[in-house]
C-alpha cells in the first residue's frame, strides 16, 4: 500500500469533476431507458447512520457499530461517555474521576493504535466535530462508531482514530408527542484507599524508625493513648470519613416534545440535571457552599420544515449552560491531604470553632475544603447547524444538492471567592498534663474576590456542499455517488486558527441488493504542515455479499441471513502534537539572575530545530465481517482487523549524538501494528406476555510497537526495547523478593538505586551484568489498558415488569502501584500508612513478609517500578441494574398516556476485581460513584 | 434536459473551485509570533535575551551549595569535607559512598548525578550560534557585539574546561552544527582540548571590547576578562598537576592513552601555571579586584564567599544568585528550629583541618573533656574560616532575637536531658552542620544567597602551589599564601617548611579555604590523592556529663569506595551506546 499519496489539491479536484461528468453522462443514457418504478428505492426500517449520510443495515460494507437512544437513556449519568461502558465492541472506555463536572471517561476505538499524540476518535454530532458531552443524552437518536477505514475515509485527515458519529432526535409526522423523564438519587463512592489508625500507625512508625536505625518516636504510653486515650492530646482523626459523606443526591428531568405534519417536523426538549460532590460539611459558611457541584441546563431545537416541494431546511440548535461549583483549593490538592494528613497530629478542631493543625501540616482539610473559598465555573455550550437541500430529481433524477453550514461557541471561565484559615496546635503542658492551645498558625482572612481566569472563547465553524446522485440501471445496478466540499476552521483562545480542508467522494454500488462495494476517498489538509506535506489523499475500497437471506433460506434452515464483508483503506491523523514544526523557532527560555539580587532575567532560546517534512500519521486498515442471524433469534456480528499506523512522530534525540547541542524534531517514523477480533451477539426472544434479550459485546485487541526511536542498550539487554510489545506493556525491575540478610546482599547483584538493607527489594539481574540498573528494567507485565474487553446485557420482561442489566469486564490489565506514591508508599514526608501494607518485612517474619521493610525516608530502591508493585487490574463491574415497571394499556386509556414507567435503577453498585483495595480504573484522586434512583417516564 | 445537467454539474463545481479560490491562503499559517533567526537577530533587545540564556546551566556548575547535585546532598559529600544523612536514600551521595557509580546515572541526570553531559553541548551551541549571528543585529555598537563575541568566547572556553576536568579529551565543535554528517565527531586527546581551551582564553583576552569587570553592578553574574584570566590559570593549574601531567595515565587505556594523558611530564607546564597566575592576579587587581580585607579579620571570609560587589565583595570574579534549589532546610542538620534535611554537613575530617589563630591545632586523638557548662571550649581558638563555615555544638546558631543555640549532645545517662539537636532528639547523625551561606540564619524559606564560582583568593592558592612544583617554596610562594590567611587573622606560613611541607600545606589551606566551593574533589583528583576519599570519615560524638561537662570523642562514621578509573568521569552510557565512536573512558 505504499502508494505516493501526494496528489495536488487541483488535480484532483479535476479528476473529481471528470469522474462527476462521467457518471452524470451515464445516468443520462440511463435516464432514457428507465421506467418510473426505477427510482423506488429499497429502504428497509433498519437504516443505519454512516458517514454523511443514512443507508440500510443490508447494504454497509464497512465496520459499523450503532446504539440507539433507547440505549443510552438507561444510564444516569452526566456524561454521555459513562452511558458507553462494554456497549460496543471495540470502543474501549476508561472511567476516570466522578467529580461533578469533571467525569469524562477516556475512549479509544479498537485498542491503542499509536503512540503520537492524538488517539481518541474523533467525534461528530449531527455531522460537525463537536465534543461528545455537549449532548444530553435524552437528545440522543443514536451513535454509531465507525471502525474501519471505509467508515471512515469520508474524514480522511482526521479518521485514524475512529469515528464516533452522533445523531440528535427529529420529529417525524403525526400527534405531539410529549415526554417527561425524571429520576432523583443518591451516589456514594464507590471504594476509598483506607488507612491505619493512629495506634496503628504509632507502632508502625517506631518499626520504621527502627528499620532507618533511628530511635524510636512514640513511647509505650503513646500507643496506650492513642489507642484509647484523650482524644485531645491523642487525636484519632480518620480524614476521609471526616470528609467525604456517603449520599450526594442527583437529580435529572427531561422534556421533550416532537411531532409534525407535512410540511415541518420539530423535536424541542429542555433538560435540568444537579449532580452534588461528596464533601462534608461544606455548608457550614452562610451564604455559599464549598460543596462540588453541577448545574446544567441544556435544551435542543431540531426541526426540518419542507420549504418546497423540493427543497428542505434541517435548523438544529442546541445548548448548554454548565455552572460547577467546587471548593477554592485544586481538588487533586484536596484528594492529597486527605490521603497524607496523619491521624494522629491534632484533631479537626483543637477547640470548638478553632481548627487543629500544625506549622508543617496546616492544610487541615477540614479547613482547606471549607474555609478556603469556592470556585465557580461557568462554561457553556452553543451549537447550530443549517441544512439547505435540493432535490434536482425534475431537472436529474436522483440528483440531491446541498449545502450545510454550522457554527459552535464554547466559552468557559472560572472565579470565585478566596480566603485563609488559621490552625491551632494542642500540646501537652509538662506540668499539668492538660492539652494546651498554641498561638495560631495562619490566618483567618475575609472572602476575596478572584477575577475571571481560565478563560477560553472557542469557536467552530464548518460550511459544506454536497452533491448526491442516486440511479438505478435496469433491475441489477444501482449506484449512489456522494462529492462533498468542507472547510473548518476552529479557533481555541489565542492560538493561531486550526483550519481544515477537504473534498470528499463517495461511490456506492449495488447489485441485485445483494452484492456492495464502496469507494470513498477523501483529499484534504490541514495548515499543520509546510507546503506539500499539508495534503493527503486518503482512499478506502470495500465489498459486501449477502449470502442468504430471508427470502431465500428455507424457515428450518439455521442460518436466515450470512453477509461477509472486507474493507481495506488507508485514513490519516493530522493532529501530531505540533502545530508549524516545520519553521525554525526561538522561544523563550528559563529566566537567570544577574545582578545584586535574584531578580531573574528573561530569555530567549533555539526551539526544536525545523522539520520541513512534518508530515500526518497514517493507518492502513483492512478489516474481514460476517453479519448473520441464525435460529431466527440470534443476531451476529463477528470482525477481524489490522491496522498498521506509520508516520507517527518520534523522537531522534536517542540516536544524534549530544555533541549536536541542540534539540532535533521529531520525525515520521514511527510505527505500530494492531489487530484484533470483536465479537457482538444478541439473542432475542418475544413470547406473548413476556421477553428476553441477552447481547455479548467481545473484543481481543493486541496492538505492538515495530518502529520507535529507543535509547541504545549493549548487547545482552535486548528485552528493554519496547519494540515488539503492546504500547502500554508496563516496563519494570523484576522484583524476586526481599533481601533476607546483610549476607544476602552481599551475595547478590549491586543495586545501584540506593543503599539497600534485609528486608528492601531485590531484583533480578536480567543482563546477568552483576548490577540491577536501569538496563534490568524490561517487560513485566500489561498496562492499564486491557486486551480483552468484555459487555454483557441481559434483560427480560414478564407483563409489565422487567430487569436490565448491564456488565462491563476488561481482562489482561494491570494497576502501577508505583505511580500512586503518596497512599502505597507510606510515611516517607510523614504521611500517612495505608491498610494496602500487610504484614511489612521484619526479621521475624522475613519468610512470609508481604511487603518491604517499612521505612520512615525516601527509599530509592524500593519505590520504583517493579514487578512488585504491578498487580492485577481485571474488573468486572455491573454498571447498570434497572427493575421497572410499565403501566397497562387499560391504565394509559384511562388517564390518556401513551406511556408510562416507573423505574429504579443502580449504576456502578457491584465491582468484582482481584485488586480490592480501591477502585481499579480510578485508583486515587476523587473516586468514582456508585448511585441508586428512582423515576418515572411518562409520556402524554 | 440535456443542458441543466451540465448546469448543475457547473454549479456544483465551481463553487468548490470557488471556495477553494478565495480561501487558498486558508492553509497558510498567520504571521509568526514567535522568534526565527531571522527576527530574533534583527533587534539587540532580543540578541541579549540569547546571550542571557548561555547562563541556563552555569547555575548548576556553580559552588555546592545551590547546586542541587547528586540528590541535592552536593559534591562536597563526596570528598572528605563533607558527609549527607546516610538514611537518606535519595541523596546519591550514599551510592559514591557505596561504590555504585556508574555510567548510567552519574553524569546523566543533573539531579542525581555530578554532571550533565549534554548540557555543556547545548550551551556550546548556544554560544556559537550567537557569535556567529551577533553582527546582524543592526541596532548595536561594535563595542556591545564585540563584548557579546567575548562573553561567548569565554563561556565556550568555560564549558571545554568543565568538560576538561572532568572527562579528560571531549570531542571538539567549531561551529554550529546542521548537519548530520557533521555530528560524529571523535574524541580529540588532551591535549588538543587543552590547547583549544588557552586559545579560546587568549582569543577572549585578546577582543579590546570585552571588559575587564562589568561595568553596571546589575550584570554581576556575566563573564569578564579578569574571568578569563582566572580560568586560564586554573585551566593550566589542573594541566600541570600530576594527573594530566605525566607520561602515563592514571588508568591504562592502551592505544587512546593520549585521551587522558599529556603522556609526557613537563616541568615548564608549572611554571607556565605559576606565570598565568601572576597574570591573572596583576590583571584583576590592576582593574579593581581586590582580596577583601577592610571587614575584620571575623568577617572578610564571610563577605568574600557570601556578598555581592554591591556589599563589598570586592574578590568574586564570577559568581551568581541562581539557584536550584533554594530551600536552605537541605543544608541544615536535622532537627533544628525549622527542621532540616541534613544534605551537606561537615566532617570531623575537615573540622581537623583547621588550626588555632596562633598556628597550633586541637588533638582530636583523645577525648576531650570541657570545662562546666563550656560546650564550645574545644573550638574557641579556631581559625575564624571555622566560625563562619560550620556550626557546632554550643554555637550560637540564630543571631537575631530570639537566639537560638544549638544542642548536639545526648546525655550520659537518663538523668540528663539529650540536647535538642542531638542524635537522639532530633534523630540526626553528625556533630556538626553546615553554616558557610547560613550565617545569620533566621527563618526558612526562599534563600538567595551569592554562590562564587571563583575569587580572587584562589588565584593566590594557584600561584603558591604552581610556584612550589616549579621552583620549590620561594619567597613569592610564601607570601602568597599569606595573603589569604593574614586577612582572615590567621599567623603567616612558617618559613622552614620543604617543597613537600608546603604543597601539603597548601592543600589543606585550599581545601579550608575554598570549602564548599566545589573544589575539593577536582584538586584531590588532579593531585592524584584519590585514596584520601577512603576515610576513615570521622565524626564526633558529644555527650553532655552529669556536671555539666561535655566530651568530644572522635570516632569513625565510615569508609567509603574509591577506585582508580573514578579519576575521570565517565560518559553517559546511552551517548557511547548511539555508537558513534565516543571511546568510554578507562574502567567504566
């Protein structure tokens, strides 16, 4: 597939127009001989979105996978991302934090592809690259998630990731249609890393004091007083109970109504959500909250009015208005003194009203979640787009022109209100023996104002003309040719314009509804890049065959419907990280200071050197599809695919020798192959009073390096290359236990990372060199992103009642305990130590130990990647579970509803994990929630 | 019908060909916000923000104590001057100590190792690019570029020695360099870069407009000529000490001897030494330089090492206020009034280096017993360099009110109270900390104090030892050294000593004198005295009795690793790896 891609922009919009003129010549000749029963076209019920437009299940050729609205609806959440959860196959999605507001989960399509910059798919609504969570999810008509090359190609420079198109609800003709959703709530976090209690951690401090061969701090009679003593003098302060509560409320409410006649369709909806964080006593200010906090209105206008006969407008308007309240203090700040302010150095207040605390830790997080202000962020959403379309099919039959035209602001920005808090230390005066209350340590100051900061003003504007023309020759041949002009220009703050370019071609074909193939190709640019590397021409072929059918399998013939479908193509990503990389740049550098004092000087310095052959990666993907349904009841759908991504940036600092001086670009270079199998089932069963539905999302993705710049290693330490492993494949020191004696480490390899004592960890020698050192470190395990990904739903219903379930597992990851330092490696800036440590070496227990010897410092030896510190990430987790109940249809005539549902639905409620100690997607920071609500859909 | 269908065609079309028309600029980048070579040398404003950055890394080449080296413990922890919290794994310092050094880290990351390879590269380049552009800046005299073209000279000249010392033969890079071609370079031998190094001296000492002293007190921090002549005599003072100056290397290294070895012994390299020292002196003190003496005998030291020119430091030839770490807590022992990190504290080693005021030292051998209740009795007498470098048990450690004194001492027995900054109350482990840029030390914080990359004092060490190995100890040699100790109240060397006599004194006066200084480990290597790094390190244990005297007993805290081939430094190990033809040196 190593063709020359580079095509000039001109040439091929000439050879476009030839290929135009061609077919518009042979539709003529066609023309004459057609009967008017020609242009009837098969539409089936079952359409399914596609690039730039809608086509019937039957006849897609590419790798498509789509989710209804109905789908995404039973999920409450607050981004449309966490309804996403093992609903698709391929489309990997990774909780993050559930702070309100701030929840969006990372996506990939089809596993890691690359290890550039840019790896999540790009996202459109209703047709115009728009950020996923600027839809309510009651909005939704359906998403679909392009996968392959075919799918995609109509994107061309900015396809290589997937896609993922998004679809708002219409009105279609007849009764207003009017529709109330509601559910109210409480969420709870899911699971906290815990940590020992004061006693606890006294005798594990001495035991770590004694290890650093430093005398003791907590004598006898502390351990019995922190064990049950004066809380006062003995403080036993569990922070995250202290902090956190265990019910936020949530709150969502929808309405909508839809309807139409012949000449306009309009959907309108209004939607409120309130979704509450989990501190605790942040009411305690009058007249504001330092609670998290999440208001967001949203409403949606679609309607398509049928201006003439022939000519019909599509306006889509819809909006956000998102106002986030949060304490004044960064909440991974906040997250951080909860894990590391002892329990035992003072209690929340020293006295009523005055807040304990000490000169080294005077973060008291009573205190720095309340009494230090609040931040308020205000962003909003505004997107509308214009749809103006031609029917020429009087002039040509089956000729459609048009243009689209949409335009998006963003803006948000952040202020609030600040203030300070003093502290107070509790000591022991030694005469007495009664707690004594120290001077204050800080200062309580008056709320200030913070003026607007943070603030961005994006905009996104895209205009489109499009030409579709669709023909039938004879009763065989169909054909279905779409050309389409875009330009985008996106503006974010004050960087230079992001402008985009592209003409797009389509050329669908069908024979006898039975055999389809599709060319797409797109040409199109980006400003990223010097002249001759801006363009690219990004082409894709694919073929389907339906093998069988309903009309053609006999009834007792298991297999009813079989298609095989293959697609092979080559799509681009023109977001490598760098924007203009290839001009020569100087760009400012650290300030020094000359001089009598340290005022620092400000600088200039050489930037990366240019590369004038920047250019965008490239993914060439070849996907295989069978699409059947047997026993009348079960629908599958099974793909293979590889994709090779080139030309990602790499870096060439690894191999330039440092006598060059300065610092070299990056370079298209780089390269990874994925591949993967993905696996969707559906059995489905209607009886008369009752259902079932079981479906089976599965995807095995396997992704590996083959080109990337590495430092050198000699001969012997091969296995440090990450080449030829998984992108996120964790590299480590293999951890083979704990030194047992001073003998022990004599007779071992030297770790070089710092001094090491019995009881500290001991690697393996890989390279059998006698050192352990950097060059030792080598694959040890997966990372957090799974190869295996599993989504399993179940639901049935008996007359009016019934259960949904929906689980999401991902196998073959694991959690870097090595990267979340302040809860895993305890004491060393006198934190805290969490439950995580079991059983820490001692001479006693040297046989058994389960950790390392506990130590009071910095252990340079120990805390670092290794084997010992990977541990298993597989979760299960059931991410919703809904009982609800449908009122009869007696009912809805008496009180003359169309529908109506009670439900209560849990999300997150059950983790099955091998980790258990806290959440394995979302191991430290603000934690991930679990929620329980009831409500009720009625429509009138 | 025939005719629409081309119409539509042509509608179509041409507004495709229509937008892409008017919008061709579309792709084009807008106008360039940011410097190229072109716009950044089109205006002297930004050419000086350039010659400004050449100074990124100096900071870290700067005296100990900012430096931010080797886990922040410093590279007066690896000589026998000084000693960092042994429990502290990070400071890396303890794998010196170890013996663990090795390529992989040791002259690869500036924060845990002694040296950044790479770094002089890039401020090499730096230099070159801008005297190679200077003259495009329309907006400047010949006199502003030709001191800019000095500036660039000397710190070239800079980095080649930092290298020199370290490394032995570097590669050497004339110009810029673009091309790939261009980037594979050999090592040149020692001699080469010796010579490249005085040329690069001569040619900065040679440019009529680089200045001898800056001429505004607010570009204190950039290089002058009186610099340059500084760096000359110390670059010929570490090429004629016996570890470049032999005719074998430290290390065989076979067939690239010539890497880090004259090969040859030359006696004429010490008198060249001893000449460049002359040089530099008369220089300096002809254009206003002068060693300080005009604060007392108690606190010329002190305003020597620590003050600005502003301030009276007349003495400083180069010196900055950048810092990387400036949080004095790292230089603090233990357990004090604000806490401390215990990073860089004395050893007992170097406290014996010091003698009383009146030339007699302090036995150490036997325990010493002080009078009641008089903790500091053992250290009265000493050098006042000692009072204003280290602080002790019993010394008054905050001057300002409230006081604070400090208490090293555990009690003999549970009757009596352990001092508050002893081993057992402060959980620290040395008897000493450091107070060199501490003194008058009040609160923590940001701390910004002056951090001398070389005075004038050392042009005098330099001519007394040059002049020792050239023509034994004369009477220029003896007056030299007499000039550093006179002004700080200590006695005149005595004149009976022999050529050995006096280069051993002359060490140890170095080592009081340029304490912390970043000194100690290059001047023991170039002397080929490496094994005094052994140890024992010692350390005193103080003890408070129960009548109120206290006892000093020296004792061995540790031995630490020394071996041969860490005479030089060792290349990065992933540079050797890229292959292209650096030759590691000997032993790594």
């Amino acid at each position: 597939m190593h063709v020359n891609m580079k095509i000039p922009f001109k040439q091929y919009c000439t050879c476009l127009t030839f290929i135009t003129v061609l077919l518009m010549s042979m539709s003529i000749q066609a023309q004459k001989k057609s009967t008017q029963k020609d242009s009837i076209i098969h539409m089936s019920a079952d359409l399914q979105a596609i690039a730039y437009g809608k086509v019937p299940k039957r006849e897609v050729t590419a790798s498509i996978v789509t989710l209804t609205g109905k789908d995404i609806e039973k999920n409450t959440v607050f981004s449309l991302g966490n309804a996403l959860y093992g609903k698709v196959p391929g489309l990997i999605v990774d909780q993050n934090s559930g702070e309100p507001g701030n929840d969006l989960p990372g996506f990939s399509t089809r596993g890691v592809t690359t290890f550039g910059y840019a790896r999540a798919p790009l996202v459109l609504v209703d047709g115009f690259i728009r950020d996923l969570n600027s839809v309510s999810v009651f909005d939704i008509e359906n998403i679909s998630v392009l996968k392959d090359a075919s799918a995609t190609a109509m994107y061309g420079i900015q396809a290589a990731n997937g896609v993922v198109l998004v679809t708002t609800k219409g009105g279609t003709e007849g009764k207003t249609k009017l529709t109330v959703d509601f559910s109210n709530g409480v969420q709870s976090p899911t699971r906290l890393p815990q940590f020992y209690n004061s006693a606890n951690f006294a005798k594990f401090y001495n035991q770590a004091l004694s290890n650093d061969k430093l005398p003791s701090l907590f004598s006898d009679a502390d351990i019995a007083g922190y064990t049950d003593g004066n809380r006062v003098l003995y403080p036993d302060v569990d922070w995250i109970k202290e902090m956190v509560k265990q019910n936020a409320p949530i709150t969502s409410l929808n309405i909508s109504a839809s309807g139409g006649n012949k000449i306009a369709h309009y959907y309108v909806s209004l939607g409120y959500l309130n979704n509450t964080g989990i501190y605790k006593n942040t009411e305690i200010n009058d007249g504001y909250s330092t609670n998290s906090n999440l208001n967001r209105l949203n409403f949606r206008s679609n309607i398509d009015v049928n201006v003439l006969s022939d000519l019909t407008l599509k306006l889509n308007l819809g909006g956000q208005i998102n106002d986030i309240n949060a304490p004044r203090m960064a909440t991974s700040d906040i997250w951080n003194r909860l894990y590391d302010y002892p329990t035992h150095l003072f209690p929340v207040y020293a006295l009523p009203g005055l807040l304990g605390g000490t000169a080294a830790f005077a973060d008291n997080p009573m205190g720095y979640i309340n009494n230090r202000g609040y931040r308020e962020i205000h962003n909003r959403f505004f997107q509308s787009d214009l749809d103006l379309k031609y029917d020429a099919g009087k002039h040509v039959k089956g000729l459609e022109l048009g243009a689209r035209v949409g335009f998006d602001n963003y803006y948000t920005v952040t202020d609030g209100w600040s203030k300070t808090f003093a502290v107070y230390q509790t000591t022991k005066d030694p005469i007495s023996g009664k707690p004594v209350v120290g001077a204050p340590i800080g200062a309580n100051t008056n709320l200030a104002y913070n003026s607007p900061y943070n603030d961005a003003q994006n905009r996104r504007g895209t205009a489109e003309l499009y030409l579709n023309y669709i023909r039938k020759y004879g009763n065989s041949h169909t054909i279905n040719f779409l050309a389409l002009y875009n330009q985008t220009r996106q503006i974010v703050g004050r960087e230079n314009p992001y402008n985009m370019q592209s003409v797009n071609a389509k050329l669908h074909y069908d024979f006898k509804n039975r055999f389809f193939a599709d060319l797409t190709t797109s040409y199109g640019g980006t400003e990223t890049f010097a002249k001759g590397n801006r363009f690219g021409f990004f082409p894709a072929v694919s073929a389907g065959y339906v093998l069988f059918d309903q009309q053609q399998a006999k009834s007792s013939n298991a297999i009813n419907y079989l298609k095989l479908r293959a697609s092979g193509g080559m799509v681009g990503s023109s977001n490598v990280g760098t924007r203009f990389g290839y001009r020569e740049l100087y760009v400012g550098g650290g300030s020094y200071a000359f001089g009598n004092t340290n005022a620092g000087a400000s600088t200039i310095t050489e930037g990366t050197i240019a590369n004038p052959d920047l250019s965008f990666e490239k993914s060439y993907q070849y996907d295989l599809g069978i699409d059947a349904r047997v026993f009348n009841q079960v629908d599958l759908s099974l793909a293979l695919f590889q994709q090779d991504r080139k030309n990602i940036l790499t870096s060439q600092s690894t191999t330039v020798p440092a006598l060059f001086g300065g610092s070299l670009p990056s370079v298209n270079k780089g390269e990874v192959r994925n591949r993967g199998i993905e696996l969707s089932l559906l059995w489905q069963k209607q009886f008369k009073h009752s259902g079932f539905f079981a479906r089976l999302n599965m995807s095995i993705i396997k992704d590996r390096v083959v080109e990337m710049a590495e430092e050198v290693v000699p001969q012997g330490s091969e296995y440090f290359y990450r080449k030829g492993s998984p992108i996120y494949y964790t590299y480590g020191l293999d951890a083979i236990g704990f030194f047992a004696s001073e003998k022990d480490i004599a007779n071992s390899p030297v770790q070089i990372f710092g001094p090491v004592q019995p009881g500290d960890l001991k690697y393996r020698d890989r390279n059998n060199d006698g050192i352990i050192n950097n060059y030792d470190v080598g694959p040890i395990g997966n990372g957090s992103v799974p190869t295996k990904e599993f989504g399993l739903e179940l639901g049935f219903n008996l007359g009016g009642f019934d259960v949904q379930v929906m689980m999401q597992a991902q196998l073959d990851r694991n959690v870097n305990l090595a990267s979340y330092g302040n809860i895993f490696f305890p004491f060393r800036t006198n934190q805290k130590i969490s439950t995580f440590v079991q059983e820490p070496w001692t001479v006693q227990n040297s046989a058994t130990a389960k950790y390392p010897r506990l130590s009071t410092l910095e252990n340079a030896n120990n805390y670092r990647t290794s084997s010992f510190w990977l541990r298993n990430g597989d979760f299960l987790k059931v991410r919703s579970l809904e009982f609800g109940y449908n009122f009869s249809s007696l009912f809805l005539k008496k009180t003359g509803l169309s529908m109506s549902r009670v439900f209560v639905r849990g999300m997150n409620l059950f983790t099955f994990d091998k980790f258990k100690y806290s959440d394995p997607e979302n191991i430290a920071g603000y934690p991930t929630m679990r929620s329980v609500n009831m409500g009720f859909k009625i429509q009138l | 019908m025939k005719l629409k269908i081309p119409f539509y065609i042509i509608i179509f079309l041409t507004s495709c060909m229509t937008g892409l028309n008017s919008c061709k600029k579309y792709l084009e980048m807008p106008a360039q916000t940011s410097f190229n070579t072109d716009s950044v040398f089109s205006k002297y404003q930004n050419a000086e923000r350039l010659l400004f950055d050449l100074y990124q890394f100096q900071g870290r080449a700067l005296a100990t104590a900012l430096n931010g080296k080797l886990g922040s413990s410093s590279v007066a922890t690896i000589t026998d001057e000084a000693i960092c919290f042994t429990a502290q794994n990070g400071y890396t310092s303890n794998n010196v100590y170890a013996g663990s050094v090795n390529s992989t880290w040791f002259t690869v990351n500036g924060a845990n190792g002694e040296d950044v390879y790479d770094n002089h590269w890039k401020t090499i380049r730096k230099a070159l690019i801008l005297k190679d552009n200077i003259d495009r800046v329309p907006d400047a005299t010949a006199d502003v570029k030709g001191r800019i073209k000095g500036e660039c000279t000397a710190v070239i000249a800079l980095e080649y020695f930092e290298m020199f010392k370290r490394y032995g033969g570097v590669p050497i890079v004339k110009k810029a360099l673009n091309d790939a071609e261009d980037f594979v370079i050999p090592r040149a031998s020692l001699d080469s870069v010796y010579n490249h190094i005085i040329n690069l001296c001569d040619e900065a000492i040679a440019n009529p407009y680089f200045p001898a002293k800056v001429p505004d007190e607010k570009e204190f921090g950039r290089l002058t000529k009186a610099f340059v002549y500084g760096l000359k005599s110390r670059t010929m003072l570490y090429a004629a000490s016996p570890l470049f100056n032999s005719d074998k290397p430290y290390q065989d290294f076979g067939a690239n001897n010539k890497l880090i070895s004259f090969m040859k012994y030359d006696k004429n390299l010490w008198t060249l030494a001893a000449k460049s020292a002359r040089e530099a002196i008369a220089y300096a003190e002809q254009n206003g330089y002068a060693i300080v003496k005009n604060f007392g005998v108690t606190r010329n030291y002190k305003v020597a090492c620590e003050d600005v020119p502003k301030a009276g430091n007349t003495e400083v030839l180069y010196g900055t206020f950048q810092g990387i770490n400036q949080s004095k807590l790292y230089w603090l022992g233990r357990g004090t009034n604000v806490g401390g990190y215990a990073a860089t504290e004395p050893t007992q080693n170097h406290i014996e280096k010091y003698q009383n005021t009146d030339g007699t030292t302090v036995n150490w051998n036997s325990t010493i017993t002080t009078p009641v209740n008089d903790p500091t009795a053992p250290y009265k007498k000493l050098d006042p360099r000692f009072h204003i470098s280290v602080a002790y048990n019993g010394c008054l450690w905050v001057t300002t009110n409230p006081t604070y004194s400090l208490e090293i001492y555990d009690g003999v027995d549970a009757s009596v109270a352990n001092g508050r900054n002893g081993p057992i109350s402060a959980k620290t482990q040395f008897a000493y900390f450091t107070r060199k840029w501490l003194n008058g030390f009040e609160a923590s914080g940001v701390w910004t104090p002056m951090s001398p990359y070389m005075r004038l004092a050392e042009m005098y060490l330099n001519l007394a030892e040059a002049i020792n190995e050239a023509s034994g100890p004369t009477a220029e040699a003896f007056s030299a050294i007499d000039v550093i100790r006179t002004r700080s109240g200590m006695p005149t060397v005595s004149r009976t000593l022999d050529q050995a006599g006096l280069r051993k004194f002359i060490e140890n006066e170095r080592s009081i004198e340029l304490y912390l200084e970043n000194h100690r480990y290059f001047d023991v290597k170039r002397m080929m005295m490496g094994d005094v790094f052994k140890g024992p390190i010692n350390d005193v244990r103080v003890i408070r009795q129960k009548n109120g005297a206290y006892t000093y007993t020296k004792y061995k805290y540790h031995d630490r690793a020394w071996f041969t081939h860490w005479y030089l430094h060792p290349f990065p190990y992933n540079e050797v790896n890229k292959g292209y033809g650096l030759i590691q040196n000997p032993g790594w």
